[in-house]
C-alpha cells in the first residue's frame, strides 16, 4: 500500500492511499487539529465528513485495533473452550479501590488479566498496573478462565458482574 503525502502550504498536510476496491481515500489534516476525510470517485468525492482532533484520535484508536482485535475463526473455537471474558462493577466496600493492579498483585494471585477499565463510559485500554488506581464504580474488563475469574472475584471483595 503506498501513501501519498502532500503539503497543503499555509493549511496542513493530504494523505491519499488507493484503496484495494479501486478508490481513494484522501485526508486532510489541518494546521488547526480539524480533519476532513473523502471517499474519491473518479475525481469527485463520493463521501466526506468532518472531524475535530479527539474524534480524530478516537478513531485512530479503533483502526489500530486498541479496543478490538478480531480473531480468526480457528483459533477462536480455541479460545472460547478455555477464556472467559467478564465486565466486573467495583462496588463500594471493595478491596480494590484506591489500590493499583500492581498492588493487588490480580495476575499473580488469580491469573486474570485487566485489559481495560470503563471509567464513567471513558475506556482506558491497557491500564497501566502501576499507575491507573481503581476507582469506586469502575468497570473492570478481565480475561482469564472461569476458575480464575471467581478467585477475582472473591478477592475484590464488593464486585459485581
């Protein structure tokens, strides 16, 4: 895949990639922060729309697969015998809050894995486990067997699923 990119001299800077289907894709980033992304027909744009930096951002998030990684359907079936996935609510009265993952010690004392915190609909992926503290109400994303989920659970006290 080859990316194109062009100075737009008192403006910012168009990115265009062909796409496998045959079209262009074109963005413009502004010296502002703002983007405007095209779908090129022929020479016309068949689709834009606008987007401010934080949308920009969040979108760049999704692309890269941050939040989500599909997964071939093979290893999948594999997958789904053994791992549990599980969205765990800290309640007030739970040992975790205030407390780090690296505190916790939760992979070494359960072999669940926190791959994401819901703070207030705000994900925060791959917290760091030793800096994000857990807060009241946050909604923990942990991945590993059912067993080792249970122990989680029984170690954080007032969680709920």
């Amino acid at each position: 895949m080859e990316i194109r990119e062009t100075d737009l001299p008192g403006i910012g800077k168009k990115y265009s990639l062909r796409l496998r289907e045959g079209r262009d894709l074109v963005l413009v980033i502004y010296h502002t922060g703002r983007r405007e992304i095209y779908i090129m027909e022929e020479d016309e744009p068949s689709c834009v729309f606008d987007l401010t930096e934080e949308e920009a951002k969040e979108l760049g998030f999704l692309l890269a697969g941050a939040l989500y990684q599909p997964i071939k359907t093979e290893k999948m079936e594999l997958v789904l015998k053994e791992v549990v996935m599980e969205w765990v609510r800290v309640e007030a009265g739970s040992n975790f809050i205030n407390k780090t993952i690296a505190e916790l010690q939760i992979r070494r004392t359960t072999g669940v894995s926190v791959i994401a915190i819901d703070r207030k609909g705000k994900i925060i992926p791959s917290p760091d486990p030793y800096r994000e503290k857990i807060e009241l109400g946050d909604i923990l994303i942990v991945v590993g067997t059912r067993s080792q989920i249970n122990h989680f659970l029984e170690l954080c006290g007032r969680c709920s699923t």
